[in-house]
C-alpha cells in the first residue's frame, strides 16, 4: 500500500519511530540497524510495509529496500510473523542472515529470540535458493559515543520484551567478553544471542 514515506522524525526509539509526513504522525515498527541508521537524523525516508491481521494493522519501516525485502521473505515463511522477522533483523545483520541461510546454518539463525529449530529450518528451505541469486548489499555502520551505549542498549532490549534483569546481566557478560563492541547495535546482537 504505502511505497515509502519522507518526512521528519518525531519520536524515535529501537523498537519504533514517530514519522510526520505532511502533518501526520506515522507510527512505524523497526529493526535495530534501522534504529541505528537513523542515529542523528531529523528527517529520513523510511521504505514500508503494511502489514494488516483480523485484529491490527501495523506500519513496518526499514532504512533500506533491502532490509524491507528480507524482511518480507522472511514474513512469506510459514511460522515466522513480524514481531519474529524484525527480532531477527535485529539480532544480525543483512548480509549475516543471508549469509546464515545460504550456507544452511540453522543454529546461527537461532540466536535471535523467537526463531527456534523449526522456523530456522523452514526459513532455509523456503528462501535459501531465491536469497542465492540475490546481490548482498553492504551494512549500515555508524560510530557510537562510549558512555550512552550501555544504557540505550539496555532500553532497546526493554522495548524488545527483555526482563531489565536479564538485559543487565547480559549486557553485563557482552561488555566484559567483549571491550571492542562500541555500537549500541552491536552490543544489543550480543546480549540478544546470549538471552535466547
């Protein structure tokens, strides 16, 4: 239905973003790398989809075509709805869940909370060969500063459904593992593969 939508971003938070386009606020559900993307921007162009159930009709928006249209593979698969796509397209990147279902790794897509034994396989089965013939893009990489990282990382993983708890503990393990992570993106895939 909708294409894409231009115009100024409102409110913004790792799970959502407020979008007025011509005087209307757009509520629009979003993957981590799109949080990410949008890091420092006052207006942006988000490409959509329109995803509409017995009981609600939601707004998804992704910085890239690409994202929307793994996205919307990702959703074409029997036993993987959208809250499962964008925790997906949270936990990795593009190029990684490509990269994943190309060379038949289950177990890799099974990091990201949602995606078990059964939905990682038929994932698989479903897109390994249309995924194949396509061109992987390049991903999003934006610096972070150091301080506000912990606690935006630990907000996402709240907006995500993470018990604050858990997310502490894991941020906590990720941070100690590994000194290098540095983006709020980075640190939330990695707590998020050691919660599931």
């Amino acid at each position: 239905m909708y294409a894409y939508l231009k115009g100024e971003i409102t409110y913004r938070t790792a799970a959502f973003v407020t979008l007025e386009v011509h005087g209307v606020g757009y509520h629009l559900n979003i993957p981590l790398s799109t949080y990410t993307a949008l890091e420092g921007q006052e207006r942006t162009t988000l490409y959509t989809h329109f995803h509409i159930t017995d009981d609600a009709h939601t707004l998804y928006g992704f910085a890239t075509q690409t994202e929307r249209n793994l996205f919307l593979q990702l959703i074409s698969v029997t036993g993987v709805g959208p809250t499962s796509a964008l925790l997906l397209l949270s936990a990795m990147s593009v190029d990684e869940i490509r990269s994943a279902i190309i060379s038949e790794q289950a177990h890799v897509l099974q990091r990201a909370k949602g995606i078990g034994p059964k939905a990682s396989k038929q994932i698989i089965l479903d897109l390994k060969d249309k995924i194949a013939k396509e061109a992987p893009d390049s991903p999003v990489l934006l610096p972070m500063a150091d301080n506000a990282v912990r606690d935006e990382a630990l907000s996402a993983l709240m907006s995500l459904g993470i018990n604050r708890i858990a997310g502490q503990k894991a941020l906590n393990q990720v941070l100690k593992e590994r000194s290098d992570i540095t983006r709020v993106e980075d640190l939330i895939k990695a707590a998020l593969q050691l919660l599931h």
